[in-house]
C-alpha cells in the first residue's frame, strides 16, 4: 500500500531533500526579474566540493531563464513554441518534489488515474477512444506506426514528401518502406498521386503543416490498412467550438498525436497519442515484466506525472471557453497579419492562414535579407518553399500584441 504524506513517520533527514523557503524566495525572484543574461556557463567538470545553494541558483537562473528566449514577449511571433501558462509551474515543481513513477501504482496512486482522466477529456473530440501521453509528437507518431504494423502488419508508410522529420524516422526504426508522396507547395499530398492499393499501408495525414500550417485532405482516412493523423500542430482547434471543423474528417482516422506543448500551451515534453480502439492499440503494444505491477504500455519506461499534472491544471485553469479564447485571438491575428502583408504590394502572401500560420516574402527575392534586418527579433523564422526563403510567423503566443507588427508590415519598404 502506498504511504501518503502524513503517513510519513520519518522526518527528511537530509536537507538537500526539503523544502527551502529561501530557496523557493530566490526562484520565485529570478522568474520574476528581467536581468540582461551575463554570459556565464557551467564549469567545465563537476565540483569536488558542493556550492551554496544560492550561487548555484544565481548560474541556473542566468542560464534557464535570463539567456533563454522569452516566448511570451510582445513580438514573439516566429515558432510553435508558446510561453506557458503559471499554474504548470507550480505544478511542475509539485511533481518533481514527489517524483513519481506510472508504472507502478505504489509509487503513484493518484498520478496513473490523473493521466486517464484528462485523456478521457480530449480523446472524445477526435473520435477517439482513448490513449496515453508521450514526451512530444516525434514519440507518439512513432508509437501510433507501431500500433498499425502490430495490428494491421503494414510493410509501408506514405505521408506527403513535406511531413515531419519523425515519419520517415518512424519508419525507418519499425523497418518500414517509408514512400514520400507528391505535395503542393503547401505540402498537402496530391490526392491524384495517392496509389490505388493501400491495403498494406499506413497513410499518415497531416493536420498543420510544419512550414506552412496547411492540412492534407482530412476526408482520405480510411483509404489505407491504417490512418494517422500528425496534428501535432493543428489538434487542439478541435477542442473549439468555432475551429473544430477545420478538422473535420480526423474522427475517420485510427490514430491521433498531439502536441499539447504546442497550441495547448504546455511545458516541454507534452504530447499525446490517441486510438480509435484504444483498448486493442495498448493490448498490442504492452510488455509485463516480474518487477512491474501492471504492464508496460508503449514506448515510454519509467516515466513521471509532471506532463499529465500540468495539462490537468492548465485545461482547469483554461476551461473550454479560455482554451478558445486563445486560439480564436491567434487565428484572428494571424489573419490580420496575413491582410497587412496581401496589402503591401512589395510583399507576397504564400497563402491564406488556415491554422495560425503566416507564410510571405519581399516579392523581390534580393531583397530578402534587407527585409529580415528590419524585423525585430523573435518575430520571424524562416522556411524553405520550392527551395527558395519565406518568412514565417506562428501565432503561438497569447501575448503577442499585433498591433505594432501591422505597423510595421504595412510600411515595410521591399
């Protein structure tokens, strides 16, 4: 039987393993502090005697949070990367100061049941019907072609030439025939080029293209042995009201990952895998051992409720109507975006932003590095289309005030 708390009858002995006020005072300082990082690094072998607490934390601090990349600023507007809501910190320190373990019900009682229930929050709305968490999209799209080559034996995956690097890895480890099908240059698979004969293959769709947000026609689930979604990017507008049929289709297929540290606002490593039939998908791909007290589910070991806790905590804190609050804000400002950059004939807009993502260039291609020095930092990254440059701006970030930018596009000389 696990211990709680209170049941506890030994005090913590050694206080590296207690709580520190002072400790806990200085963190909370240095998140809350806006120093100019100063440059420090780790020492170049560990120390023969330890430091104090305080010098330590003075490094960590500069290295963590003042030479970090600030997600939230107001001109962050260039990755899939949000700043992360409040409550998932503290919840990430609960969880590391218990450290427990899901695979075994003794060491986390409360954490396996956690997990299970905010699956069985979100799976519903991709037609899903059940799954687990993984530490990002790359471990869920590798479990999900798993669970099709130990179901369904295909020998095949096809997803668009233009699909996330962890397809073809995911192939590549399952010793699977990885095909890379024709895309536009949007990177949506030319349905025309799809073959007739699917029957030993795993179609992978993608909803949110990586470069471009853009979807592949949701509508061919179904048409192979098995079908994966990748909406590593796009999912969570299925949890909207106003945006969910963006996605509509996704409920045809057998399998779903998300990445919850993407559009859901999570810390990193956040994702999820979901399985139409849930039940059969963990039945193929669970292990038992004689040390374990339940099977092995997935790819995943031991592993903690850290990811399960602040998804739990920030979907709470959210509710569905801030959940869609947010990603109704970044759709809209991402469409605004889009207007400005279509009203300035100096510009070219690639397309029309479907799911927050913003793809343009100086019509004249010699002036692209002129234009990229006249942008603030954070505000752009750059892709690859065709083999030539385009800007791209993601509407990850809450705090992102649009209204400077439009300025700043609008008068834009290219």
């Amino acid at each position: 039987m696990a211990l709680s708390t209170s049941q506890q009858a030994s005090p913590v002995t050694d206080p590296a393993f207690s709580a520190d006020p002072a400790l806990l005072a200085q963190a909370l300082a240095a998140l809350e502090s806006r120093r100019d990082p100063s440059g420090r690094s780790l020492p170049t072998a560990i120390p023969d005697a330890p430091w104090e607490t305080s010098d330590i934390l003075g490094l960590m601090a500069d290295l963590l949070l003042h030479q970090a990349s600030d997600l939230g600023h107001g001109a962050a507007f260039a990755h899939m990367d949000p700043p992360t809501p409040a409550v998932s910190w503290v919840t990430s320190l609960w969880a590391a100061s218990r450290n427990q373990n899901l695979l075994h019900p003794a060491t986390a009682p409360a954490g396996i049941d956690l997990e299970a229930q905010v699956i069985a929050w979100l799976a519903p709305a991709f037609g899903m019907g059940g799954g687990h968490m993984t530490p990002g999209s790359t471990p869920a799209n590798i479990t999900a072609l798993w669970a099709a080559r130990k179901l369904k034996g295909v020998r095949r995956v096809l997803a668009s030439a233009a699909a996330h690097v962890s397809i073809p890895k995911a192939a590549d480890l399952l010793g699977l025939a990885f095909e890379p099908l024709p895309c536009d240059r949007l990177g949506r698979i030319l349905t025309d080029a799809l073959p007739q004969d699917l029957s030993d293959a795993a179609l992978v769709l993608t909803a949110g293209h990586t470069s471009t947000g853009a979807l592949d026609d949701l509508s061919l689930t179904g048409r192979a042995a098995w079908t994966h979604v990748d909406a590593a990017w796009a999912g969570p507008l299925r949890l909207t009201k106003r945006w969910a049929g963006v996605l509509d289709g996704i409920e045809g297929a057998d399998s779903v990952a998300v990445s919850a540290h993407k559009w859901l606002f999570q810390p990193k490593e956040s994702a999820l895998v979901l399985f139409r039939q849930a039940e059969r998908a963990h039945e193929a791909l669970s292990f038992g051992g004689a040390y374990l007290a339940r099977p092995n589910v997935g790819l995943l070991g031991s592993h903690g409720v850290t990811a399960a806790g602040n998804l739990a905590a920030s979907l709470l804190a959210f509710g569905r109507q801030g959940l869609e609050s947010r990603l109704g804000d970044a759709m809209e400002k991402a469409g605004r975006f889009a207007a400005a950059v279509e009203a300035n004939s100096a510009l070219e807009l690639l397309c029309q932003p479907v799911t927050g993502v913003v793809v343009w260039r100086p019509r004249n291609p010699d002036r692209f590095e002129a234009v990229a020095d006249q942008l603030p930092a954070g505000m752009s990254s750059r892709t690859r289309i065709e083999g030539e440059p385009w800007f791209r701006n993601v509407a990850a970030n809450p705090n992102l005030e649009i209204e400077p930018l439009l300025g700043l596009i609008s008068g834009l000389e290219a």
